[in-house]
C-alpha cells in the first residue's frame, strides 16, 4: 500500500512539474496565475525547478518567481518570506543542497514586492565574495536596484575592484550594478572596450542570447 501511495504521489508530482514547465516556455502570465491559484504550493514547487539540469528552464522559472510571489503575497506575505528563507538557507553549506539559483530567484521575488526589499536585499551583497554566489548576487543586486537603489547606498567599496576580475560575468554584472546606483559612466570607463561575450537570459524573447560585458554593463543587453 505505501508504495502504491508514494509512486502516486511521484507521479502526481512529475505532472504538476510538467504542467509549470509547459507555462514557462508557454511565458504565459494569466495561465501562470491561475495555476498558483490553485496549486496547493507554487513557491515550493517553482523552487524545485531552480534545479532542473536546462539553464533556459532556471531562468524561466527566475522569471516566473517575481509575479508568482507577488501573487502569492496577496494572500499571505508570510509565504513568501519562507519562501525567501528556504533561499537563503539554499546558499548555506550546512543546507546539504546548494541552490546555484538562489540569488538572482530572491533578486526576482524582492523586484516583484518591494515592501520587502528593506527586510532582505541587504543580504546579498555579503555573497559578492561567496562560491558559487558571486555572479548571482551581483545580477540580483542589479536588478532590485533599479526599483530601489537606495537601499544599497553602503554598496561595499572592493565593488569597483571587481570591474577587473578575471570572470567576465563578475566584471559585467559589477559594473551594471555600479551604473545602476551611480548613473555615472565614467565610473565604469574601464570596461568601455571589454567585449568578452557572455551568454545571459533576454527578459524581452526569452532566451539565452550571446551578449558583451560592456553590453551588459551599460544596460543595452536586455538581461536587465
């Protein structure tokens, strides 16, 4: 009887995957309303998706956790600061699981629900120096700033010095974040001719497409 029950509850749970997959790629927002209307916990199961083996399904998933959470948090904000929490705790050695996606699916949730950006964007910064968190944390921190910069006014100083890193990522990612909180060109002059490519996520099509650092700095790729 117990393994009749669990292998139900798998496949219930494959379907249920199936379903938020399809309107991911499908990029439909009503449909994805409506189904976190009516599943019965939609973080939990977008969370999971974090770590499918496609990076297009990572991102979409990204994506979905910004109106999703939004959503969700209507009903019940306290949802969703679990939901941020389990992230956190997802970054965590001791958590046993790392979740790579971690940043950028809080990035996403705080964009979609300022009221708790003041609670929680603080934190990510502390991961600017923390394997594998450093790309991550650097795109989340851009992209709750464009809604609020001030609350990374004390952005730490060692910031600029990351302009020169050897990972390309890291030198985009830090240089859109400082023209983000400065609107200083001149403060990223150093990437003026760094055209290393680098593959990012279009919010605009949907999709991974080869893009610059210098692109990515200025905000002319639409990964941000």
């Amino acid at each position: 009887m117990k393994q009749t029950q669990t292998t139900a509850q798998t496949s219930g749970l494959r379907r249920r995957k199936n379903t938020a997959r399809e309107l991911l790629f499908a990029r439909d927002a009503d449909g994805l309303q409506k189904w976190a209307a009516t599943e019965r916990n939609p973080l939990r199961l977008l969370n999971s998706l974090l770590y499918d083996p496609d990076p297009l399904v990572q991102w979409r998933t990204i994506e979905a956790l910004g109106p999703v959470s939004a959503f969700v948090a209507t009903a019940d904000m306290e949802k969703v600061r679990r939901h941020i929490r389990k992230l956190l705790w997802g970054m965590n050695d001791e958590s046993g699981d790392i979740c790579w996606k971690a940043p950028e699916a809080i990035g996403e949730t705080l964009r979609a629900i300022p009221e708790l950006i003041a609670e929680y964007a603080m934190l990510l910064p502390a991961y600017f120096v923390e394997e594998p968190f450093e790309r991550g944390s650097r795109w989340a921190v851009a992209r709750v700033a464009e809604v609020d910069p001030a609350v990374f006014a004390a952005m730490p100083a060692h910031l600029t010095a990351s302009l020169r890193d050897a990972d390309p990522y890291i030198r985009a990612y830090s240089g859109l974040v400082i023209r983000t909180l400065n609107r200083d060109l001149a403060a990223i002059a150093v990437l003026q001719d760094d055209r290393a490519p680098i593959t990012v996520y279009d919010h605009g099509s949907g999709d991974l497409v080869e893009s610059t650092v210098v692109e990515v700095a200025l905000g002319s790729s639409r990964s941000v």
